[in-house]
C-alpha cells in the first residue's frame, strides 16, 4: 500500500532514501574557500607594479655582473626585492593565521531528525533533502526547509536579512507579504529565539541560500586597490624616463666615442672596416632596449603599440637585433687575417660594453628600491598597530585602501545597533514614578507578570559583565530591565504556582499565565502581547489610586503607540486579572471575558551604539557617504539612520529604496540614482553586492561593513570588507578587515589610519624620488665633466638600499593625525606624485645637483680625475644632504616643525643615529670596496654644519607659514 503524506510525516526517511537523497543532493556541508598555498601566496607579492621595475633593473645589473664579475649591486637589488616581498607575505600569513583562530565552524553538532519512524541525533553534515527536523528554542537551522508545525516559532534572521525577529507559521492567513523569506519558510544559519516546530528539508549544502551566498562571497574580485592603481603608474612613469634617459646618455656617448673615433691605431680601418661593427653595437643595444620599453611606456602615448602584447614587441626587437646584424656582416665581412681589425672590434665592443654599463646604471638609478620596502613596511606597521584599535587586517593593502573609501555601505543590525533588545521606555499608568518600581501592588504585579509570563532566562554573569539572555530576545530585555532594577527575576518565578500557560502565537499574538501570586496571595492571570490586542481585552486601565474605563482611555493610550511606532520601537501591553480561587478556568477562557486590566505599555529597541552618531559624523565630514542596508522595515531603517544623523527633514523617497523596488530597476535606471540613495530596506544579499557594482561603476571607492551571511558577497567585491569578530564565518571569510569590536566607531578609525598611511607614502616618494632625480642627473652630467662615474656601485647600494630602507621605516611609522578627516577623499584617477611633492622634488634636487655638481667641477683636476679624498667628500655631503633633508620630508605637506612629535616616531632616533653611523663607518673603514679614505673629525664637523643649512632653511620656511596662516 502506498505510503501516505501524513504516513512520512510521521516515519521520516528510512536508510536507504536518506543514501540516495545523498547521492542526489550532496551533503549538508559548505565548500569551504580555498586557501591560496604559501608559494601562491608569496608570488602574489611580485604584482606589485614596482617590484616588476625592480625585476627588470636586475635582469639588467646580472647581465653586466657576469661579464664584470662585479655582483654587488645585483645582490643589492634582489635583496630589496626579496625583503619586500618576505615581509609582504609574512604579515599577511600571519594574520590569516589569527583569522583562522577567529573563525573556527563546527560541523558536527547534533541535530534532532526522524527517520525509520524514530527520533535520533545526527551531526548536522548528515542532514538531506527530505529529512524531518525538530526544531527547538535555541537551536540553529540546520539546512533549508519548509515549516510542517509552528509553535509560537520567532526566528532570529538577522544572519540573512538583517532582522533579529522573525515569526513564523504555517497558516497562511498570518503570512508576512513583506516579509523577505516566506513566514512557512527557515533558513540555514538562522535561530531559534522562542517556540518550536517541525521542519521538512529541501536544500542542503552549498544549494542552501547561505551556500549560494557563500559561494558568492568567494568569488575573485578583479577591482584593483586604489593604490596599485597608483603605483602602477608611477612605476610607468619611473620606467619611461629611466629607459629614455638611458637610451638617449648611450647613443650620445656611443656616436661621440665610435662613430667620430680619431684613434691613430685604428686610422684607415674604421670607415670602411668597421661600419659592421658599429651597426652591429647599435642593433644590439636597441634590440634589447626595445625588447624591454614597451611595458613603460604610459598607455595614452602608445595608442598603436598597446594594441600588441609585450611579447609581440619583444619578438620585434630580437627579430631587429638579429636582422640588422645579418645584413651588416653579410655587407661588411671581417677579413679574420687581419689582427688589428680584431683588437679594432675588441675596443669598439669594450667602448659599447661601457656605456651600456652606464646605461644600466642610470636605470638601476631611477628605479627606487627602497619604495616597495617603504609600502610594504608602511602596511605592514599598520597591521599590527591597527590591530591595537580592534582591526585585524588581513590583507595588507586594505590598511592603505581604507584611507581612500569614498562611500560606506554598512548593515544595521549589529553594527549601528548593539544587536541587544532592550526596553528603551516604560509607561506603567500607576507608577508614582515613571519607569520607577517601587513597593506597592502596582509594581509588584509588574514584576510579577513579568517573572512569571515569560519564557526566557538570563544567564549568570561575572562582576564586572552584564548579564546576557536567552529565549525571545523581547521578553529578555523585559528581564534586563529588573535586574537592573535590582529584582531578582527567577526567585519570584520559582515561588509562584503555575496553573496554566498560554505561550505566545502570531494567530494570538498575546501570551498568558495563569498563577498563584506569592506577593499578593492571589490567584492572577497575567497577559502581554500586542498592544492593541490586549488592550481589546480590557475592562478598565489602571491609573495608580484609580482606575478608568478602557474607552475613556483608548485615545491616549493609542497616541503613546503611535508615537513609539514612528520611533520604530517594537511595544508590548501588559494587562491583568485578579481570579477568584474557587473559579476554575484556563487562560484561553479567563482571557476571552474581555474584563482585564490593563497596567500599560513597554517600549523595546535595539538601541544604537553610543560612538556611532560621532563616527558617522566623522566620516561624513570627511567626505564619505554611509548607506543604510538592511533587511529591516523602512520605518525601522530610517529611524536607526534619523537617530545616527544620517536621515535629515531634507531627505525624500529618493534617498530610500527597498530591495524590491531596486530589484525591478535597470542598472542604467539606478545608476544616475545610486549615489544619493542613504537606505535600502527589505534588501537581499545580492542586492548589497549589485549596489556595492553599480556604486564602482560610478567611481566609487567602497567600504561594506557587515556581520551576516548576508553581507558576504557585498564584502568580498568591494575594495575592502570589513566584517564583525562576532560575524559568520562567511561573513568574515570574505572580508579584508574583522572588526573585533563589532564597532562602526573603528571603521573611522581605520580611514583616519589608511589616509596618513598615504601621506608617509607620499612623504617616502618625495624624499627617496629627490635623491634619484640628483643621483640620475649626477651620473649623467657628471660623466661629462670627468671620466669617471662620481658615484660607484656600491656607494649608490648604500644610498639607494640600505639607507632609504631604514627612511622608510622612519617616514612609515609617524603616526596618524585626526587632521587628514578634514580633508575629502582622494580621485582615483589623481597621480600619486602632486604638483605640491612634484615641485618639492624639482625645487630640492636642483639645489642638491648645481651643489654637487659644483663640487665635481672644483675637484675635477686637468686630466679629468678626482682623487679618492675629493670622492669621499663627494660622497659624505651628498649622503648628509639627503639626512638633512629626511628631517624636512617628515612633515611635508603641513607647516609644523620638524621637531614636532619627533619622539612619537617609532625608532626613529635609532634609524638617524643608523644612517650617520652607518655613512662614518663607510667612509672611515670602507677602503677599496666602497673608494673611500678615513676624513678628519674637523671635515666631518664641517660637513655636517654646512648640509644642516638643509634642514634650517626648511624650518624658516614653515615658520613663515605658520606665522601667515595665523
């Protein structure tokens, strides 16, 4: 005989339905995320923009170490690129480590289920499609379902939709139209709060709408950081003027040295000789040099060439290297009998050799090594210091990428609000105090009612924590509210007899106790429930000494409601009756005589946080927008926004939207309206993340905050998500930045800190770009002054390695000011270098270049040489002038002193006393390694007084400022 469908409702799946619902549907388990493996995770490293400059440099600086057997600036090179990249990689390993700490999931939690006709617990992982599940107060949804039995079922959505009470039922007449799930329908990952009920299974897994979500959440996000974007084109930039520097300082020495050669050993071979070679050296070094510029060449001057790919290029230039020098042998031949026409090729190759070699060097020059390492050591820094603030960034870039949000697009629950109900007003009409107990029969049959017509508990708490609940989160603010009253909640529930409960349901929609009061000594039926139904059910409403007929009273009752309601305040009534001992009667009768007495009304929220009107204030003052998303009624969100200041009188409809209404809008439509919308309401996941696309469509640097599964795929795709440490593991998985605190307040915090991380970028590039654009110009000109290079090797490792690493741990670690929330968000499409650091660079270095350059023409004698004194002086003024100027760098940008807030600077004494030490001992014991003698303490004395002139004529100039702002 068939198997009827109240038959499966009470057997369940038998054994062999629950394999092949299995193998049908999977298993009740989320795909977790894939992990990124350690090599994958360090590669990552070398995207960055100039990292790939450093690369290049150093393909270079090997190519000339194995013919020169000179391997120390190629050694230089790869250990800026491998300590950046490290250091890049440990932090961010570090912190996934403390992640995974954070967000540990348990699978294996057991789960009531029917199956063979029996009642048994299974973990979670093997529920399946079909099963039949018991649901308890307190318990969390395994799977998705379809509700069977509901009783007096309210579910806690607020991991999905945002809202912490949900009611349920299975009667079709009570469904909730506005609801954002079906009111017959519970999702996996939502709780329990109050009733229970039976559930059938229809998605498991990643079928489930956390697992779609999930999913969503793990997806790639191609949207660059605000900062690579940046860096991508200042390394464009830094390689376009190393390359055709280069380029242009070989061809000149090369056509003045070869092609107008007046050597009498090579008289009569050279013009008809060694044309060869001479188109031979040339084919190589534009062959290579082509092999490599198109990468850096900005895109809007390379309109045709940027429709090829680089290795297109690279081809053309191998292909030019190999044909030109075909065509010129086959042209030219080399008669091998002739020795001088070797030793001729020997020193036009050893002519080429050389200026290549300088070549390089310039390029090795405009590339600067310590830049990776001041980023990388600028997040880095961040990272850990953010974590001091209840940030625990993840991803490095995110510290800086906050500092460039534009638009915040942040949940309600749990973020602007405690996620706590608690009771925000009571209006007890015969207190003599308002909100007030006190000791008479009003007040005790408050606490009574209270006590004993509830089904929630507290918790115990520590002494110095607050007590926390659990069952129906309203009915745990009621109890709250006593404790803080100083009543003592379950001692008066334990002494009252309890003849008969009535628990609450959304058909009812009022709960009832019938008890034995052991304050008054009598029999009472307490009642609480909607408002307006309870106050339905009464007589009269009692007014301390007196008491008035409900219709005298109605009016103002129902203004009080009202009023509360706009405020988006959930309210319940409180009602009683006295019953006579000898009457007997269940509460569904003693309440159906419509003859209580009603007491009055309670008024519960979810109260904002404290801090959070002034973080919103904060934000909006520096010129970011905060968007409102949440699964909540309208009324609820904007009246959470009125209250944090983001709704104003100004506002209109036009600024609000619910998830349905901006479900059935085009993305052209919403587009032009994107921007100014402050709240969408009753929103979806997916709605947060099309609105999180829309909003970068338009430019938009986005921060999402959240702390639900369905916050997950808005978190992952927006430049940086920022998840709550008490959040889903989804929600955190998917996120750049946990805020341990749950805090909105630490998300100003984190644009305050991201905005002045910029700035010390900014400052490293001013002070290390000075020292290249002088270096660059000093290796260039100077080569026509004398013939030796001013600087070697070596001293320039030290100058563009050692020294401006240990800058730019000085320049990262100044710390944050509250100033740079005065000032509006940065342009994406802004170039890292301003016209303010640009003049900066050019007004310093040409002072820095005539100095020195003055310097190599005094010292230069008649044949062209300095000696190794004049070097060493050379050398130290031009290492001190840049110590001096690492003072005035410190504080570009504001007028302060350079003294100011020195000793706040993590270690920065330690990195001056570095430099100066490290520069002594070079110059005093670095010998032939580094072309240095030992100077006199009398020249080191004079040295340093005349380059500190650097730092004097800075502190002048900001005085003045000072003085003018004033």
């Amino acid at each position: 005989m068939a198997e009827t469908k109240n038959d499966y409702y009470h057997i369940g799946l038998n054994d062999q339905q629950v394999i092949d619902s299995r193998e049908k549907n999977g298993i009740n388990l989320l795909t977790p995320p894939k992990r990124m493996s350690l090599w994958k995770l360090y590669f990552e490293k070398f995207d960055d923009p100039v990292i790939r400059v450093l690369l290049i440099a150093a393909m270079f600086s090997l190519l000339i170490s194995l013919i020169e057997h000179e391997y120390a600036e190629t050694i230089g090179i790869f250990f800026a690129i491998f300590l950046a990249t490290g250091i890049g990689f440990y932090f961010e390993y570090d912190a996934s480590k403390k992640f995974d700490l954070l967000n540990a999931v348990n699978e294996e939690t057991a789960v009531k289920v029917l199956r063979n006709g029996k009642v048994r617990e299974v973990p979670r992982k093997d529920i399946v499609v079909g099963d039949i599940i018991m649901l308890e107060t307190g318990e969390e949804v395994p799977a998705d379902g379809e509700l069977i039995e509901a009783i007096s079922m309210q579910i806690n959505e607020s991991n999905l939709t945002g809202e912490p009470v949900v009611e349920k039922t299975t009667d079709e007449l009570h469904f909730d139209e506005e609801a954002t799930y079906a009111s017959n329908i519970v999702m996996r990952g939502t709780t329990v709060v109050d009733g229970h009920g039976i559930m059938k299974v229809l998605r498991v897994g990643d079928a489930t709408e956390i697992g779609k979500v999930a999913k969503q959440s793990t997806e790639q996000s191609e949207e660059p950081t605000p900062l690579n974007v940046q860096l991508s084109k200042l390394a464009q930039f830094i390689g376009t003027v190393g390359f055709s520097v280069a380029m242009a300082t070989f061809l000149v020495f090369f056509i003045k040295d070869v092609l107008f050669i007046s050597s009498v050993e090579y008289q009569g071979t050279l013009f008809d000789k060694l044309i060869g070679a001479k188109v031979f050296s040339i084919a190589a070094i534009l062959g290579l040099m082509i092999a490599s510029i198109k990468m850096w060449m900005p895109h809007k001057y390379s309109l045709a060439i940027n429709r090829r790919p680089s290795w297109f290029w690279s081809l053309i230039g191998v292909f030019s290297f190999v044909l030109v020098s075909v065509i010129a042998f086959a042209a030219y031949g080399l008669d091998s009998s002739e020795v001088d026409n070797w030793q001729a090729y020997v020193a036009i190759f050893q002519i080429v050799l050389k200026y290549f070699m300088m070549a390089v060097t310039l390029i090795v020059v405009a590339v600067p090594e310590g830049l990776p390492m001041s980023v990388t050591l600028s997040l880095a820094l961040n990272m850990r210091r953010m974590l001091s603030t209840n940030n625990l960034v993840r991803k490095m870039h995110a510290c800086e990428t906050m500092g460039a949000v534009t638009v915040i697009c942040t949940d309600k629950t749990g973020t602007l609000t405690q996620n706590l109900m608690q009771v925000h007003e009571t209006k007890f009409y015969g207190l003599k105090e308002s909100g007030k107990l006190a000791d008479d029969d009003i007040s005790k049959l408050i606490q009574e009612g209270i006590c004993t017509n509830s089904t929630a508990f507290l918790e115990e708490a520590n002494e110095n924590e607050k007590p926390k609940g659990v069952g129906n989160p309203t009915e745990v603010a009621l109890l709250l509210w006593l404790d803080s009253q100083n009543v003592n909640y379950l001692e008066l529930r334990e002494n009252a007899k309890v003849y008969d409960q009535l628990t609450f349901s959304t058909e009812r929609k009022f709960m009832a106790t019938l008890v034995k009061s052991s304050l008054l000594g009598k029999k009472i039926l307490y009642v609480k429930g909607a408002p307006e139904i309870v106050l339905g059910k009464c007589k009269k409403v009692i007014l301390g000494d007196k008491s008035v007929s409900t219709s005298e009273y109605r009016a103002t009752v129902e203004a009080q409601l009202l009023a509360y309601q706009n405020m988006a305040m959930r309210t319940l009534g409180f009602a009683y009756k006295i019953v006579d001992a000898d009457i007997q009667g269940d509460c569904v009768d003693l309440a159906a005589g419509n003859d209580l007495n009603f007491i009055g009304v309670v008024a519960i929220s979810d109260p904002i946080r404290l801090d959070v009107p002034a973080a919103v204030e904060k934000c909006q003052s520096a010129g970011i927008d905060v968007k409102i998303v949440t699964g909540d009624t309208p009324g609820t969100a904007k009246e959470i926004a009125r209250q944090i200041g983001l709704w104003t009188d100004a506002d209109t409809d036009w600024n609000h939207i619910t998830g349905a209404g901006f479900a059935e809008l085009s993305d052209e439509e919403l587009l032009g309206r994107v921007l100014d919308l402050k709240i969408m309401s009753r929103a979806r996941p997916t709605d947060k993340q099309r609105l999180v696309q829309l909003l970068q469509q338009k430019g938009a640097v986005v921060a999402v905050t959240g702390d639900g599964t369905n916050d997950a795929p808005a978190l992952n795709h927006a430049q940086v998500g920022l998840s709550m440490g008490t959040g889903t593991s989804v929600a955190k998985e998917a996120s750049d930045i946990t805020l341990l605190d749950d805090s909105f307040n630490s998300i100003s915090t984190a644009v305050m800190w991201g905005r002045s991380l910029y700035k010390n970028i900014q400052r490293f590039i001013v002070f290390q770009m000075t020292i290249n654009f002088v270096a660059l110009l000093i290796v260039l000109l100077g080569s026509f002054v004398g013939t030796q290079l001013p600087l070697t090797v070596t001293q320039m490792l030290w100058v563009n390695l050692i020294m401006d690493t240990f800058a730019a741990l000085a320049l990262a670690s100044i710390p944050p000011s509250d100033s740079v929330m005065k000032e509006k968000p940065r342009k994406g499409t802004d170039f890292i270098i301003t016209k303010q650091m640009r003049y900066n660079i050019l007004g310093v270095g040409m002072v820095f270049l005539i100095l020195l350059l003055g310097m190599i023409t005094y010292y230069t004698g008649d044949d062209g040489i300095m000696t190794v004194h004049n070097l060493t002086l050379f050398f130290t003024t031009f290492v001190m002038l840049q110590f001096w100027n690492l003072f005035n760098t410190r504080v570009f940008g504001t007028s302060d002193s350079a003294f100011k807030g020195l000793s706040k600077s993590f270690g920065l004494e330690l990195v001056l006393l570095f430099i100066i030490g490290g520069q002594f001992l070079i110059v005093q014991f670095g010998g032939k390694v580094f072309r240095t003698e030992p100077l006199e303490w009398q020249t080191w004395l004079v040295i340093i007084g005349l380059t500190s002139i650097v730092l004097w004529a800075g502190e002048i100039i900001r005085f003045f400022k000072r003085k003018k702002s004033h």
